[in-house]
C-alpha cells in the first residue's frame, strides 16, 4: 500500500529555517508521495501574511531540489 504524507502550513517566513527543511525532508522520506497543503488568506499580503502564495510555493520548490 502507498504511503502518502501530508504537510498542512503557513510558512510565513522569509525563508524556511533547519527545521522546517528537515520536517519536509522526513516526511517526503516516510512516504511514497507527499503533499504540502499551504494556507491562503485572500486578502494577501498583510501584517500577519507578508507573503503571497507563490512566494512561498517558490521557496518550498527550490528547498525541495
């Protein structure tokens, strides 16, 4: 049977720090495919959500390669 894991997150950082690297990393080893849920305000950016969506997906692809 297939393993998949699954991430549900903000990352509201200006970069992902060691352990969000290594919680991606663990996950993407203990499963055969794994899906990163990232949270979205509509109303982006603001104080509490300073970055958009694809700022975000962009740094968790590149941390990814």
């Amino acid at each position: 049977m297939k393993k998949i894991g699954v991430i549900v997150a903000r990352f509201q950082v200006p970069a992902l720090h060691k352990g969000h690297v290594h919680f991606i990393a663990e996950s993407a080893k203990r499963s055969d495919t794994l899906i990163i849920f990232l949270g979205y305000k509509v109303n982006q950016p603001d104080t509490k959500n300073p970055f958009s969506f694809e700022v975000r997906k962009e740094m968790i692809k590149q941390t990814a390669k």
